[in-house]
C-alpha cells in the first residue's frame, strides 16, 4: 500500500513537471509571436497578454467560481495552457470565453502602449560617409534609420537617392529597420525593388497615389504581398477627409510631414498638430509618424498630439552629442 501512494506520487510530480515544461514552451511561444508580429494587437490578444502575465497570481478563489474550475496548482496551469492552445486554433471565441474565466477586474482592456521610436534622417548627414553615419547613430541609439528617396519628379528639382543605395546600407547594417520615404510619381512600382534591396517599411504619399482610397489600398496590399510594411505619407496642404481616413485603414503606419516635403531645415508647422490629433483619435492603436523641423521642443507638441515616432535630420546630425540628442528626442516624445 505504502509502494502504491510512493507510485502514486511520482506520477504525480511527473505530470505535474511536463504540465510546467508544456505550459512555459506555449507561454513563450505565444510571446514572441505577439512582439514578432507586424500586425498589432487585437482586443483578444491584449486579454490574453495581460492573463499570461498573471501567472502565478491567480488563486484557487477565483477559478473556483467557473464550472471549468478544479482544485490545485496543475489544474490551473493546465487551465492556462488551454487558453493559451484555444487562441492559436480557436481565436474568435476567445474573446468571449476569456472574461469568464478572469473576472473584469484582473483583465487590462487597455491596448499596449505603442512604442516610442526615434529615426534619424541619413539626407542631414555626410552622404559620402552614408554607411558610417548610418552606423553611428544606431550605436547610439536610434530605432530606425529614415531615407528619403527623391525622383526629381513629384518634387521639382529634389533628387536624392534609389533602391540601389538602400541595397548598399543593407548590406552594411543587415540588422536595421530602413524606413524609406518614397516622394516619387508612381510609388507602387518601386515596392518590389525596394523589397528586394531589403527595405523594412514604405512609405507612400497619399497625394502621390492620385488621392484615391482605391488606389491607395491596392498600393498596401501590394506591399504587403512583398512582406513590406507600409505607411500612407501626408503633406501638410492634404486635409484629413474621409478619402484619407478610408485609405489609411490599410496601412500599418501614418507619416505626417509637418514640413514640405523635399528640403531639409524647414521650420516645424504647428498648424498640422490637429491633424495629427484627430488621427489618434481615429487610429489610437497604429503607429504615427512626424518628420520635418522635429526638435525636442516640437517632438514634445508631436508627442502630446498623439506621435510615437519621429524623424530627425539637423537635430541629431547636428547635435555634439548623437546619444544625448537621440535620448532627449525620445524622452520629450513620451506621453506625460
């Protein structure tokens, strides 16, 4: 009898510790799937984040309220790992079940926050040294590196460089976001080059796209096809109507230019701030964008209109100190 309940109780330690192998390889899978993933997250996926983290801080109190519920520490691991299984092959119906398994009050409907990202515009720097500079910036902090690329068309008399420089720096930084500003006629022809010469993000300017939302949606999804993300770029003259809002539903980000597009050491226009409010206010999960006169004065206004990333050329270029002015950027742009 005593062999038969020693037996007994290594079987049970032995489940209980494949229970807690099995539940930490689906835990962590499911993690790096969310911050991996280019799309954002859903209100079923911003349940599920906040459960996981409760981990460990669930009692047995509040799962015995459920029918689902039963006594003891493997029960309730085995009780996550199925939310967490269910979610993968079963997702429209998480969002219904979950909430009866975690009261309200343990459940944070709020999204997570987007995050605060600084890109300095190689066009401010030695473009003779474009590699290097790319290079020290990202040394010293900076998420992204911006590159405008100019056909001389759109903008008259603006001409900078193509996919083929963009190929170069990728090779020289295989670890970089790029994200490319295109201001050229006929944007969408350029995707899959750009792709292919390694380009994280696009970004293509609603007025470029003839203004239609049409257009501008078969322009993301082509983007997409090639494994690009895209951003829907808007000048300062374009007014925030309901042809942009329809188009900018297709895309991952929006860039606000809050200069003229097509020369550097223009001074920040103000006067655009409530567009870009009344994007957050329209869009409060996707990424926003500010490029033109950013200083840590004008990214603190961009910040508080709803801004999570910059773009900075003069600023940080410029700067003594590329570290400092990369963090100040960054810290002036963080919500209060």
């Amino acid at each position: 009898m005593k062999k038969t309940g020693v037996r007994a109780e290594k079987n049970s330690t032995r489940i209980y510790l494949k229970d807690r192998f099995k539940i930490w390889c689906v835990s962590n899978l499911f993690q790096i799937w969310l911050s991996k993933s280019k799309t954002k997250m859903t209100h079923f996926e911003s349940q599920l984040y906040s459960a996981t983290q409760l981990s460990g801080q669930i009692g047995f109190h509040t799962l015995s309220t459920n029918p689902i519920a039963c006594s003891g520490r493997i029960s309730r691991r085995l009780l996550r790992l199925f939310l967490l299984t269910l979610s993968f092959f079963n997702r429209p119906c998480f969002d219904a079940f979950l909430p009866a398994v975690w009261p309200s009050h343990h459940i944070h409907h709020e999204m997570a926050p987007l995050p605060i990202r600084v890109g300095p515009s190689v066009l401010a720097g030695d473009l003779s040294m474009l590699a290097k500079d790319a290079r020290r910036v990202l040394r010293a902090g900076a998420d992204f590196i911006h590159l405008d690329v100019f056909d001389g068309n759109w903008i008259k008399g603006a001409f900078t460089f193509g996919p083929m420089v963009v190929q170069a720096l990728r090779l020289h930084e295989p670890k970089a976001y790029l994200d490319v500003h295109l201001c050229v006629t006929q944007p969408a022809q350029y995707l899959e080059e750009l792709a292919k010469a390694g380009a994280s993000r696009v970004l293509l300017h609603f007025e470029a796209l003839d203004r239609s939302p049409s257009i501008a949606r078969a322009a993301a999804q082509l983007a997409h096809q090639f494994r690009l993300e895209v951003g829907l770029a808007l000048a300062p003259q374009t007014n925030l109507d309901s042809d942009v809002l329809e188009a900018a539903q297709s895309f991952d980000a929006v860039l606000v230019m809050t200069v003229p597009p097509g020369f550097g050491g223009q001074k920040f226009m103000p006067e655009v701030l409530p567009k870009l409010r009344q994007l957050r206010e329209n869009f409060p999960h996707k990424t926003l964008e500010v490029d033109g006169g950013v200083t840590v004065r004008t990214a603190a206004l961009a910040g508080m209109a709803g801004a999570n990333e910059v773009v900075a050329g003069s600023a940080i270029f410029g700067a003594s100190n590329l570290r400092r002015s990369i963090r100040e950027l960054r810290k002036s742009l963080q919500p209060a």
